[in-house]
C-alpha cells in the first residue's frame, strides 16, 4: 500500500515539474522568438525572476501534495503541521520536531530524495538558462561599434 503511494507521489512531482518545464520552455522560446539576440540586462533580469518565481511555485505545489497526503492519512493532526513536515522533509532540512507515527516514516526520506531530484532538474534548467543569457550578453557586447 505505501509502496503503491509513494510511486504515485513521485509520479505526481515528476509530472508536474515535468509540465512546469514545458510551460516555462515554451515561454521562454516566445521570448526568445519575441526579442531575438537584443535582450537587455533589465529583460534578461525580469526572465530570471519570472524564471526563479516559476521554478518555486512548482516546488510549493510538490510539498502541498506531500501534505496533502500526510493529511489525508492522519499523519498530523492538521494541515499547517503536514505542509511544515513536508516542506522540511523536501528540502531535506529535517527538522526532526515533528514525525510521523509508523510506517508513514518512510515517505519523509523518500520525499527528500524526490526533492533533492527535483532541485537538481530545477538548478539544471536555470544554469541552461543563464548561459544562454550569458551567451546573448557577450554577443550583443561584442557586436557593439567601440565609440
């Protein structure tokens, strides 16, 4: 039974990083498409923050389905307690004031596994994304006329 649980919540965080991924691609190749190889710092700022802002609601809406599930099953008493336990499990902060009874236990180090991917394909896309960044700024640099 908890077997069959925990492969449905990682299947529930890989799928909605998964479509969080191919949300914000697409946006950013309308982006791309948009201003082409004339980004400014301030644009190429503003991408970074939506970016960051983005990469964060899909990790919040990865522990509220961890906590929705504690509370579902009655690990905690309520819900404020079940999204703090699963925000410290998934960021693999583990606090360690505040555990569940039992077999429930093990879906506290198997969240921190999924979250440690999940900030790897996370950290991942934005390095991908500052490069090209990086990549557009030393292009436009380089191409300017020295005055």
């Amino acid at each position: 039974m908890i077997l069959l649980l925990l492969f449905a919540l990682v299947s529930a965080c890989v799928v909605i990083h998964g479509m969080g991924m191919l949300f914000g691609l697409r946006w950013l190749g309308l982006v791309w498409k948009r201003h082409g190889d004339h980004l400014n710092l301030t644009t190429m700022f503003g991408i970074l923050v939506r970016i960051i802002y983005g990469l964060l609601l899909l990790h919040l809406l990865q522990i509220t389905v961890w906590a929705v599930c504690y509370q579902w099953n009655g690990c905690f008493a309520d819900f404020a307690t079940s999204f703090y336990y699963s925000a410290t499990s998934y960021s693999t902060v583990g606090y360690g004031d505040v555990i569940p009874e039992g077999n429930w236990r093990v879906l506290g180090s198997i969240e921190a596994v999924t979250g440690i991917l999940m900030f790897g394909w996370s950290t991942g896309v934005l390095f991908s994304v500052v490069n090209h960044l990086l990549g557009v700024l030393k292009e436009t640099r380089s191409s300017k006329p020295i005055a």
